[in-house]
C-alpha cells in the first residue's frame, strides 16, 4: 500500500486538473458533452487506481484538505452574494425551489417503490433516494446510523455511502450531456436567442483574465479565512438545536453578512474577481481531491437491485431536468444551465452543479442568473427541506419502528 501525504495529494490533485483539462482538450466527446476538467482527470485517475487494486496494489490519499476546500468553495460563494442580487433572483429562486422539491418526492417515490418490487427493504429505497443522491454523503452518513441504529437495518451506512459516490459520479457526468441537448432547442440560426449581450462575470468563466494585486489577494484571503473560522464557530453551537445546520451553509451564511455588512458600513467592497479566482482553485482542487479518491470498488460491490435502482435514478433526474426543470424555468439558455446544475446536486453536491455549469458557460456563454440560484438554493434550502421529505416518508406505516 502507498499512502500519499498532504504535499504529495496536493501535487497528485493538481496533476489531476493538467490531465483533465488535456483530456476536454484533446478528446472531442468530453468536449462536446461539456465534461468537466477535473470529472475527465478524477475519474481516470480512479479507474487505475481500481485497476491497481486488482493487482493486489492500493494507494491512499491524504483527504484532510478535501474539507477546508470544500468550505472555502462556499465562503467564496457568499463572499460573492449581494442583497441585490439576491432580490432580483427572487421569483427565479422560488420557481427552481418547486423543480428541486418536486425532484426530492420523485427520488423517494421511486426508491421506494423500486425496492418493495425487488424485494428489498424499503429503507433502502430511501437511502438511495434523496437521502445519499440529493443530500451526498454527509446526509448518508448522517441518516444510514439512524436507520441502523433506530430501524436495525444492517451495512446501511455502507449503502449510503456507496450510493453517494455513484450519485456523485453521474451527477458530473450527465449534467453536460443534458445541456447540450436543451442548448440545441434554443439556438436560433444567429447563435444562441439572447435580449441583449452577456457579460460574463465571477464563476460562470473561470478561464478569463483577472487582475490581482498581493495586497487585495491577502484581503480576500483574510475575508474567507473569517468565514470559515466563524462559521465553523456557528455550527458548533447550533450543534444538538433545532436549528442546526451543515457547516458549510454555516460558512456561506457568514460570507454573505461579511459581503453585505461591509459594504451597507462603507467599510469595504469585496473583490469579485478575486474572490471568483480563489473560489475556482478551491473548487477544482475539492473536485480532484474527491474523484480521485474515489473507492470504485464500492460500486462494484452493490448488489445488482441496489445498482438497478440508481441507475433508474439517474435516467430520472435526466428526463426530470429535460421535461421539468428546464420547462418550468423558461425552456431558453438560463433554463438550460440551470437543468445542468440541478443534474449536479440533484445526484451527487453543490460543488458538482457548479462544475457542470462551468463546463456549459465556457463553451456556450454566461449565465449569471444560474450562478446566482443554483449555490443558493443547493446550500441554503436543499438540506433542510430534504430533512423534511425524509421525514414525512418515514411518517409512512411500512417504516414503523418494530
């Protein structure tokens, strides 16, 4: 076994990028289905890692800076939410909150229903429903120790875990692909139907040019480390509450006081480039760290129900953002990208949608009401009304505690 440290996952994660970013570059199908970079690098990277187990060979990573990441990815995403903004997406947000809703009561009713036919336990069917897909693995792990602690049912954990990575897997994969199709529906002979020309602004391009100076960089630096040290803070006490909440929506939350507070105060106007730039790296560097060390044998070892139930899952949320999302928004580009990234969390995480996006931005051209609902609606009220939807299916007779 061969066990990378911090400094070695870190060189192997950015090699991850190089070759994912050569593979969009070279290979015609990831570029044409918009596969994002570090999908293309993570994913080989694990298929010769599950190759080299197979030889008797394994080697581990040091995943200890796939959370600070993770976190400092969201701190840059409140950072870069303002009241105004927010407003002026309002409608937009509410509308995708019924495509998402609407989506949690579809993976659960045909998780569930999928497994009473197969002869499964229906707690299965809710742990592959929005429990491990929508919620990823934190929610999985949260709710298989319910379930086998409160419900008995044995390796629920594991199930959890393994059905989060493949939701996680497909949720970058199909997000392009669904795009690319929808784009063809509102392209006009003149290019894609617009009102007027867009300008690309913070995360929908990630490639373009910003200026930086070292002073301003320890000046977002700053911001975003406050961030994740007083949101971490928060978390811990509303730990055990009514209102607990996951630490990364704890760290987006302070981000957007931090933006808003400074700037009602006259104090400071944050940097939006920056804070798209430094908000990017901790993106691509969470994606990398987490498909690369991605267990592909724990896929392999589902039980061929459990396989057959998330990949009737995955063709749903395919079809449900083709037929729903991408209707219900406006069937034009926004609507489009918007669909991309409800693939991203609607399957695996936030940080998935927002890769997708990215994909289908740098090839098509921004969208910045998608960048502005898509981490909104996947950090603030996706954890919380899912929590709600579980309940009210374990509320149903056949999950009665015996």
């Amino acid at each position: 076994m061969f066990q990378l440290d911090f400094y070695g996952t870190l060189v192997a994660a950015s090699l991850v990028l190089l070759l994912g970013r050569g593979l969009v570059t070279r290979v015609g199908f990831l570029r044409a289905y918009n596969i994002p970079e570090p999908v293309a690098g993570g994913l080989v990277v694990a298929l010769v890692l599950l190759a080299l187990r197979g030889l008797e060979v394994e080697v581990r990573f040091d995943t200890s800076l796939q959370t600070p990441l993770m976190l400092a990815f969201f701190a840059t995403i409140g950072l870069s939410a303002d009241f105004a903004s927010l407003k002026k997406g309002g409608r937009v947000v509410g509308i995708f909150l019924l495509a998402v809703v609407g989506l949690l009561v579809v993976q659960n009713a045909m998780g569930i229903g999928l497994a009473k036919a197969l002869g499964l336990d229906p707690l299965m069917g809710l742990l592959t429903g929005s429990i491990s897909l929508a919620g990823g693995h934190g929610t999985g792990a949260a709710w298989g120790t319910v379930f086998s602690e409160k419900y008995g049912l044995a390796s629920a954990s594991e199930l959890a875990m393994a059905s989060a990575t493949f939701g996680l897997v497909l949720g970058g994969l199909i997000g392009g692909p669904v795009a690319r199709l929808l784009i063809k529906r509102v392209q006009s002979p003149g290019g894609l139907e617009s009102e007027k020309p867009r300008i690309p602004k913070g995360f929908e391009q990630p490639n373009k040019e910003r200026s930086i100076t070292p002073f301003s960089f320890i000046e977002t630096l700053a911001l975003i480390a406050v961030s994740l040290l007083v949101g971490t803070l928060l978390n811990g006490q509303l730990h055990d509450t009514a209102f607990e909440l996951p630490t990364f929506v704890c760290v987006l939350f302070v981000g957007v006081v931090l933006r808003n507070g400074l700037s009602a105060l006259g104090l400071y106007q944050v940097f939006e480039r920056e804070v798209s730039v430094l908000g990017n790296v901790s993106l691509s560097l969470f994606l990398a760290i987490a498909l690369m060390s991605l267990k592909l044998w724990e896929l392999a070892s589902l039980a061929l129900p459990i396989f057959i139930i998330l990949a009737a899952q995955t063709l749903v949320m395919a079809l449900f953002a083709i037929f729903v999302t991408f209707r219900i928004m406006g069937s034009h580009y926004d609507a489009a990208v918007l669909a991309a990234g409800h693939c991203g969390f609607g399957l695996g995480a936030t940080p998935t949608a927002i890769a997708n996006m990215q994909a289908v931005t740098q090839r098509y051209g921004p969208s910045q009401i998608a960048f502005l609902v898509v981490p909104m609606v996947g950090a603030f009220f996706i954890d919380i009304i899912n929590v709600i939807v579980i309940k009210l299916y374990l509320a149903l007779p056949f999950f009665a505690v015996a």
